[in-house]
C-alpha cells in the first residue's frame, strides 16, 4: 500500500507538492529497506516496492532482496507461503512474475526450475490447486471453481501462475520456436481454466 500510494502521489502531485513527496518518497524507501519479512510475499512485494521506487539508496537493498528471495527456493523448484509450508503455486507463480518485473530474464535458471515445478503441477483442466490455509469465514458454497473448498485460493493461484508463464513467452535468442511454442500451448491451457465457470474439476484430475 505504501508504494501504491507513492505512484498515486508522484502520478498527481501538483507542483508545490513535488518537494514534500520526494521526502516522503526517501522515508517509503528506508521504511521498506527496514521492515520485517515473515512470508514469501513480504519478500517478493518488497522486491516489487524497491525496484517501483528505484532510488538509488535501494539499489543495494533490492539486490539482497532478491538473494533472499533465490535462496528460499526449493529444491523442487517452487517456493511456498510459509518456511514450514511445502511448495505451491500461488507462491510460485507470484515469486516468478516478480523477479521477471524486476529484472531477472526468463531464461535465467531459477525462472526456468520454477516454471518446470508449475507445468509439473498443472491439472489436467489447465488449473492449479492450492490448499486453503484459513478457517471459513462463512458457509462453503461450490462456486463452479475446481478444487471444492480450495477453489478460491486455487483459481488466484492459477492467475498468478499464468502470469508467470506468461513472462516466459518473452522469448530471448537462446530459444527455439519449438520450445516458445509449447509454452505457448501450456499458457493457453492455464488461461482457459481461469476463465472457465461451472465446470468443477473431477475427482480423477491429477498434475
């Protein structure tokens, strides 16, 4: 929220405005540079934050940021919620499309083992699971989704890792057309089951 109200700022501040909000723009970034990460998003959305501000102040931090995020990869590929959580693709697909927004190539080898545990994990319907971690708030009703009570953490996990697919089609020189093809196929599949309603997953669907 922090860095979202500075592009607000920066996008309609009037003119007299201008010396306060560089201010406010030098404190945002130190808050940044010094605020706890407990989860994979504080550290993928303080990634997102600093490079947004791109002062040169943060450069350094940005840099460690990322480290951090590489280094809490899994030997599987993906990255999970939670230190004591397994990978998922919620996580994945969010770390991916971070790091690929911020400067890191698609081609570069933690992308590449990350989108290998995503299309690992794909549904045969194109969707990908994610176990919800919270207690209901209100009476579970199956809206169509697949995963049953999963459905709604699964269809913002499918989002997110159609997104970090999606940066893979920004195909560098090292990549055959064959290669950018079947991403591009994988891609499309992924993309029909975000939009697709009423049809729930079956029982047999397996990755």
């Amino acid at each position: 929220m922090t860095v979202l109200a500075l592009i607000g700022m920066q996008r309609y501040a009037t003119d007299e405005q201008r010396p306060l909000l560089s201010a406010a723009r030098e404190r945002a970034e130190q808050w940044l540079d010094a605020a706890p990460l407990t989860s994979q998003e504080d550290r993928i959305w303080r990634l997102w934050g600093l490079h947004q501000l791109a002062g040169d102040a943060g450069e350094k931090s940005l840099m460690a940021t990322r480290d951090t995020i590489v280094a809490a990869q899994r030997e599987d590929g993906g990255w999970s919620q939670t230190d004591n959580m397994p990978s998922d693709p919620f996580s994945t697909g969010q770390t991916i499309f971070m790091l690929c927004q911020t400067g890191t190539l698609p081609s570069d080898p933690v992308v590449q083992r990350a989108a290998k545990f995503l299309l690992n994990t794909q549904h045969a319907d194109g969707s990908w699971l994610a176990e919800t971690r919270v207690k209901p708030v209100q009476t579970y009703f199956d809206n169509g989704d697949p995963h049953g009570k999963h459905q709604f953490l699964s269809t913002a996990a499918t989002a997110w890792a159609t997104s970090a697919l999606a940066q893979l089609l920004l195909k560098d020189n090292r990549e055959d057309d064959a290669r950018a093809a079947q991403r591009f196929q994988n891609l499309r599949r992924a993309a029909d089951a975000v939009v697709r309603h009423g049809q729930p997953a079956s029982s047999d669907v397996r990755p």
